[in-house]
C-alpha cells in the first residue's frame, strides 16, 4: 500500500457495505477538478469554437465548466482563446492576477501558443506563455470542440495528479510561489519587458 | 457614370484652380483615378458629393499607400540617324520618382447607383511632407479610415476632428505599415530557421566554441570504412 | 483621457474583457447617472497585421488569412477576395462555380444572421436559450461546410476562377434538405424572439439612425437598409449570378434597433428563397477556370476595388499589383470597422443598458474591425 492511497480491493469491498473511504486528497481534487468554472474570455476565432464547446452539441457542462463567469475573480480557468496582440497582452496579465488561487490557464489554438499564422506581426505576441504559466495547449487553427474538451479532461487529470502534502505539492499551495505576475508597460517600439525572464526562456540555438 | 474626361473638366470648372490628373490603370480592371492636388482637394470632394449628375454620397473606402524612392524605366521609340540613315530606335529612359504617401478614396452614388471613382492625393514627401486636407469634414466614413491611415503610415490629415492613433497604443512612435518599417527583436526560437529569420536568429546563437588545436586531429585523420554514421 | 472629459460626469471603461462586447472592443463612456453623455471607441486590442502579412505573402497565399478576418463568414470573406484578385487579373469563373459560391454565401448568411440574434438576445439577458437554438442550426450548415471543405470554420474554398472542391450530388442532397427544413425553424425564431414584449420594450425607438447619416457615414449592410435606403450590392453590382435569382430586398421605417432585428429575419428568409432557387438551376460542369496559374500566379500591373455584399455590409478589397507574385499593396474593407462609425451619434442620451442592445445591433467582428 503505497503512501496516502488505500487499496482498490478493500475500497470496493468496504463500498459493498456501505462504507465509503476515502482520502482528504482525493476528496479535494475531485471537487475542484469536477467544478472548474471558466473565464468567460474570448478573443478571436477559437472564442467561436469555445462557444460552440459550450453550446447544445459539444456539451462543456457535462464536465462541470458550465457557468462561464464573466468575473475573474470568480473564475477558476482561463482559456486563452484567440490571438494575443501587444496591446490586449497587459489586461491578460491584470485578468490572470485577478484570479484567485488556485487557478489555470489553458492556451487555446495555435496563436495563443506561439503566435499562430500571425506570427509575423508587429502587434501580435508569440505566445501568451511569455508572461504567465500555462498548463494545457491546444493545437488547431481553430481547434475542434472535441479537441478543447479533451484538453478539459487533460486538466482534470492534472488537477487529479495535485497532491497536498510532500516535497511536490501543488503551486498554489507553496507559500513562497508567486500567483501574481508583473504587467508588461506599452513602450515605444515594444511592449516592455518583451517576456518575462522567470517564465519564458527562449532555447538557445545550438552552434556547430 | 459619365466618363473620368468629362468628370474632370466637370470638377476643373467647378473648383477654379484644381489641378487634377488621370492616373491611367493599365490592368483589366478598368478603374482609373484622378488625381487631385492637396490645395483644393476639399472643394473637389464637396463638388463630386453634390452635383446632381454625379451624387457621389458614399465614400466607400480610404487606402493609404507607400510609394519609396523608386526609378522608372521608359522605353520609347526616338528617330535617329544611325550610319547616315535615320532609323527608329529604342532609346530607354530613366526616370528617377521620389518617394511619396499617397491617400486613396473610392466613391459611389447611392442615389443614381453607379461607381466606383478613385480619387487619389500624394503627399510631398515622406518626411515633414506627409500632409494632406481631410476629406471628413464632406464624407463622415473617412473618419476612423483617415485615423488608421495617420496611424500605419503617418500622413498626418489637416482638419480631421480626432486625429490620433487607433489601432496601436498611444506610446507607440513608428509608422508599422511604411514599407521600410523594421519590426523590434522579438526572438521566438525557430527549429529551421532560414532566409531572414536566419539571419536574425544568428544573434541568439551560442558562441562559437574557442579553436584549441583539435580541429587540426580531425582533419589528418582519413576516414575509415566503419566510422561512417 | 480624462482630460478631455468633464468632471461631473463618471467614466467608465466598457472592455476589452466584457461579456457583451462581442470580442475585444473597449468603449470609453463617460456617464451622467445612467445616461450616457459621451461615446469614445478604442479599438486595436485584435489588430493582427492582416495587411502587412498580405504584402509578404503571395496572392493565394492569402487566401487562408481572409477567413480569419470575420470568422463567422470565412465563405463570404474568400469569395470577395477571389472577385477582387479576378477583377486585378481579368480572370473569368465557370458557370457551376457561380452556383457554388451563391449556395455558400448564402448558407453563411443564414447562419451568420441566426448567431447574431442569438448573441444580441444574449446581451439583453436571455442567458444563452435563443444562442442554442441558433448554434443548433449552425452546427447544421457548419457539418456541410466540413464535408465539403474541410473545415467547419476556416473553410478557405475559394480560388482565383473558381472553387477548391467540388460538391457531388449527395452534398446538393444534404443541402436542399437543410434548405427545406429552415423556414420551420425561422418560424419558431421569429415568435420566440421578434414577438417578445421584452425585446419590443428595449429595442424600438433606441438607437435610430437617420438614412442621410447612414449615407454619409459610409454604413452598409442590414443596418443601412434598416434606415430605408435601398441599397443592396447583389442588386446594384450584380456580381456572380445573383441577377439569375428572384428575391426581395427588406426596407426598415425607423432605423432602430428593432429594425435592424427585423431586417436579419426577413433576410434570411430570402437567403432560403435564394438557395431554393440555385439548388434548382445548378448543373454539371467544370469548378475552375483552367487557364489560371497556381504556381508563379502574378497578375498584370494595375489595381482594381473588388466587393460583395456580405452578411455584415459592404465587404471589399484593393489591390495594387506591380506585376510580381506578391501585391504591393493588399487592403480589406471592413464593413464592420465603418459601420461603428456612428456608434456615439446612436448611443447619446440613452441608458448603458441600451449600448449593449445597440452594439449588440451593429453586427460587429473584431477580426475584421481591428484585422
């Protein structure tokens, strides 16, 4: 029996009788992972997709992200749904510093992760991961409703995965972490700092 | 629609002093502009909205446009006497056009439903020259189309209402749609690089491991049959 | 900001992260009580450099990027710029593609009209009922979209002298049965929606738009009809075969927010009678034009100004060509962009609760907006 886990064969033998044993971990998880509720937020194209998720035919609400909160500081989840231009990327920053605890960024279509198509842009920024942590990406251009639902399931795995205790316990709950993240400023050719130094590094290229 | 002669005969008599051009469209299209001098641009524009003939009351779309320095060559056919005979030949000239932003609008009628016109204004120059009349105080539509314009290529239009930036921030200093606008160093990692973005992702390469002598070894050495990959 | 306005008046930012502001838009109003006094747009938040990326890019190179302009009518958005780029180049298209390209625009019109009202009934607190019934019908027209192109959003079906694909006699099948079903489902619309004393009580008489100033103003599309100028680009240009067709154009009296609710209604019901008629008359034949180049495609030099109606106005194109495979000067006509010219004219002297209803009205995509 492995630390903080019961054995399958005894929870299913004592829920024969009735009983129901369970851990704080798990019980924990299962009510967050099972309730996420989204940051009604979107930006372009794949916002259709994310309304189309949550619409009759792909239903989101069967997994438990049915009231899209218009708040943010109500809101658990954000999907980053569409492109991340340099003028909209400092209200991103403010809206994911507004979230409380704990809480989750999920990096819709492929301009949210890199840039996408626009990526020769001016006014658009490489990928919203430049100034906040993200958990799940999704490619597509848009990405199906399937595909968002199964970056849905994805997280709840990774929420399921969270533990409470121990060297690995979950972000939000290491006193010393960071959940705010500093506003990039408008500069004059470029937004100011381009990226932030503690959660994006770019990977050096290799000279041979 | 009447043709651009009579059109711009039409707009000469009415608006005295204009100076308008046809700038002949050598594509399939069919759609040649007039080009109208900066000074008496409004009075042009006021003239085509309400003559009863013309009626052009909707001012559909305004394009800036970037023109560089450019050179253009003309060949033409000259008489000259070549060996004591004269011939035709082709003489080719170059005609050096310096650089200029241009304003384009196209108009239609809703009333007698025909169009499109073109009209067009150049600026003097690119720099301190970049200045034309607005047209919104006769045509309302140009009014963010001419924001966007001062916005992307820097024209600044005299007698706008609002002129400021629209799409970019306010911080912003450059003109991004010119055609010599060099976007800032925004690295993105590139697993092939090529072309330009070659060469700018050359300044985020490693440095080049120090030379120590063992290259030397490599190249003495003569290649054994098993040591291919 | 603040500079300019009074300091009685409270300011408020309305944006870019908003429920009801259908994208990233931001209005800065400033308020007496709950009237609003002053209306100042900031737009920007999406501008994605559509234009510059056109420069560098080939013309059909482009193609793909002129879905992602209005993204809920990726069809209509391919098809004005094939006409522009065909208008630059004199190219002509074949008689089965003319029949495609209705068929498609005017499925996206359809469903481009049904999630406008569903959104706007959204915003005045419906919560989402009227958007399911309208994402149940879209879903319809988007399952054909796939099997005929691919993709259900990005469809990029378009080419320069005709279609990508062609539509074999099952897909018409599917089509025509769609097609058949829709009034029905228009029926149940109209009364759940256009009858509704609620919707009646917020939308008529807020936010009227005179027709001289809707002229003047450059709007086109619904919102220019609905202030009764008669001026509907299938009829006046008569590009693609639209003159073949028999259909009505719907006229507003008031120019207010209640007829440009009505005006979407009414056209889709001549959408349906427009693809009645093109599912009838479409006969076999070639999809393309086969004297068009793909590779190494460069149009003489000139420039020409391309537009068709779309679903949201006056949607247009002007190219400068200067004889290479990239254009030098690619620009979009956002319908859009133009028709929030006189959102402050619509919105002084009513409640914030109005400005929604009015936004909701104007029909706007930020992808096309900021481009």
């Amino acid at each position: 029996m492995t630390e903080g886990q019961i054995d399958e064969g005894l929870r299913s033998e004592l829920q024969r009788q009735g009983i129901w044993v369970t851990s704080m971990q798990e019980l924990y998880n299962w009510g967050r992972k099972n309730s996420i509720w989204p940051l009604q937020f979107g930006l372009a194209c794949c916002a259709i997709e994310m309304i189309a998720t949550a619409a009759s035919r792909y239903d989101i609400a069967r997994f438990g992200g049915e009231i899209f909160r218009p708040s943010p500081r109500q809101a658990d989840l954000m999907i980053v749904a569409g492109t991340i231009t340099k003028k909209m990327a400092p209200q991103i920053v403010r809206l994911y510093n507004q979230m409380p605890d704990p809480k989750y960024v999920i990096s819709m279509g492929a301009c949210a992760i890199s840039g996408g198509p626009f990526k020769q842009g001016y006014n658009v920024l490489k990928g919203i991961d430049r100034y906040i942590p993200v958990d799940v990406y999704i490619p597509g251009c848009p990405p199906r409703p399937e595909a968002l639902l199964h970056a849905f399931m994805e997280l709840q795995r990774k929420i399921d995965d969270q533990k409470l205790t121990g060297a690995n316990k979950a972000q939000h709950l290491e006193p010393g972490q960071p959940s705010e993240f500093p506003v990039p400023a408008f500069g004059e050719h470029d937004l100011e700092p381009p990226a932030n130094p503690d959660v994006f590094q770019a990977p050096k290229l290799e000279r041979v | 629609m009447e043709t651009l002669e009579q059109i711009k005969t039409r707009a000469e008599l009415a608006a005295r002093g204009a100076k308008i051009d046809i700038v002949v469209n050598p594509g399939p299209s069919q759609q040649s502009s007039l080009l109208v001098d900066s000074a008496h641009a409004v009075a042009v524009a006021q003239f085509l909205r309400d003559h009863a003939a013309l009626k052009f009351d909707y001012c559909s779309n305004v394009t800036g446009v970037d023109w560089l320095d450019r050179v253009v060559k003309k060949t033409a056919k000259v008489k000259q006497v070549v060996d004591g005979v004269e011939k035709e030949v082709d003489q080719t000239t170059e005609e050096k056009i310096s650089g200029y932003l241009e304003a384009v609008y196209h108009l239609y009628s809703m009333q007698h439903k025909h169009g499109p016109l073109t009209i067009r204004m150049r600026t003097a120059n690119r720099a301190d020259g970049a200045r034309l009349p607005s047209l919104t105080p006769v045509w309302r539509s140009a009014e963010l189309q001419e924001r966007e314009i001062f916005d992307l290529y820097g024209i600044h239009f005299e007698g706008h209402p609002d002129l400021r930036r629209i799409l970019m921030w306010d911080e912003f200093v450059d003109h991004p749609m010119r055609k010599d606008y060099r976007e800032p160093d925004d690295y993105e990692w590139e697993p092939t690089p090529h072309d330009d973005v070659l060469e700018r992702a050359k300044q985020h390469y490693t440095p080049r491991p120090a030379l120590d002598g063992a290259e030397a070894i490599t190249e003495k050495t003569t290649p054994s049959p098993q040591s291919s990959p | 900001m603040s500079s300019r306005f009074d300091g009685e008046l409270l300011e408020v930012s309305m944006g870019p992260q908003h429920p009801s502001t259908h994208g990233v838009f931001r209005m800065n109003v400033a308020l007496e009580g709950e009237i609003v006094r002053k209306l100042k747009p900031v737009f920007g938040y999406l501008h994605r450099n559509h234009e510059k990326i056109g420069e560098n890019a080939s013309y059909l190179g482009s193609m793909p990027y002129t879905d992602r302009l209005d993204y809920f009518c990726s069809m209509t958005n391919n098809w004005a710029y094939a006409l522009s780029v065909e208008k630059l180049a004199g190219i002509e298209v074949p008689e089965r593609a003319e029949y495609l390209r209705v068929i498609l625009a005017e499925l996206t019109r359809l469903q481009n009209h049904a999630s406008l009202l569903g959104f706007l009934l959204s915003d005045m607190g419906a919560w989402g009922t009227p958007l399911m019934y309208a994402f149940r019908e879209r879903e319809k027209i988007l399952d054909l979209f796939e099997s005929l192109s691919g993709s259900r959003m990005m469809c990029d079906y378009m080419r320069f002298g005709g279609c990508r694909v062609e539509a074999d006699a099952d897909w018409l099948g599917r089509a025509k049965k769609i097609v058949d079903l829709f009034p029905k489902f228009l029926d149940e619309f109209e009364q759940l929606i256009l009858q509704n004393e609620i919707v009646i009580a917020r939308t008529q008489n807020v936010g009227k738009l005179s027709a001289d100033l809707a002229i003047n103003a450059g709007i086109s599309g619904p919102m220019l009809r609905a202030s009764g100028v008669n001026y509907d680009i299938r009829k006046v240009d008569g590009y693609g075969f639209y003159p073949r067709f028999k259909f009505r154009i719907p006229l507003g009296d008031h120019g207010d927010t209640y007829d440009r609710l009505m005006m979407r209604a009414l056209e889709m019901r001549e959408s349906v009678e427009i693809l009645k008629q093109a599912l009838a008359q479409i006969q076999p034949g070639p999809i393309v034009n086969p004297k068009v180049k793909i590779r190494a495609f460069r149009p003489p030099i000139g420039e020409a100004y391309g537009r068709i109606e779309g679903p949201k106005g006056e949607l247009g194109f002007y190219l400068i060509s200067d004889g290479g495979p990239n254009p030098y000067r690619y620009r979009v006509r956002p319908p859009s962009f133009i028709n929030l010219t006189v959102l402050e004219d619509l919105c002084l002297g009513h409640t914030v609760a109005d400005v929604m209803v009015i936004l909701g009205s104007v029909d706007i995509v930020m992808g096309e907006v900021d481009r």
